[in-house]
C-alpha cells in the first residue's frame, strides 16, 4: 500500500471546489508499471491518496494528474535488507 500526499509547487493543494461557477477539480494518481497505468485513485480534499495493491520486489511509478498539469514520481524496488513502509509526496 502507499499513501501520501499532493500539491502543487507552491504547497497548494489541488482541489478547487466553486459550486455556482459549476467547477469540482481535483487530482488523480495513478499506478502507472512499465508505463501502463494499472488503476487510479482520486485525491481526497487534504491532497491524500491511499492506493492498495502495490507490486512488491519491482519498481513502479505514481502520477498525479490535474486539469493544470501533472507530476510522477519513480519508486524504486527495495535492495538488500531495506524493507519498511515507502511514502511519497508528489508534487
């Protein structure tokens, strides 16, 4: 499983909710292994995401994706004996 969280560069979150201008934007993140996306999540109104199911023993990639633009971020499979919870903040 990794969680974590997004933002924009400036530490922004991205959710932008105006009910009377009829927009509800937010990002996504994607599972994304050997450049092909696996499945998708959205992000929460805090910018967390929870995604389940991770591959284990291989690298992978998480991109989250806006109306404005998009960021990836590579998590490398584990070497040797480094084993524990892996996190990341995509932004």
């Amino acid at each position: 499983m990794a969680h974590g969280t997004v933002h924009f560069g400036d530490r922004s979150l991205p959710r932008t909710l105006l009910p009377l201008a009829n927009v509800n934007a937010f990002a996504t993140v994607h599972l994304l292994i050997g450049g092909a996306s696996i499945f998708s999540r959205p992000v929460n109104n805090f910018g967390e995401y929870v995604l389940p199911g991770l591959p284990l023993g291989q690298s992978f990639a998480l991109l989250a994706q806006t109306e404005a633009g998009e960021g990836e971020q590579l998590i490398l499979a584990p070497t040797g004996s480094a084993t524990g919870p892996r996190t990341s903040s995509i932004s």
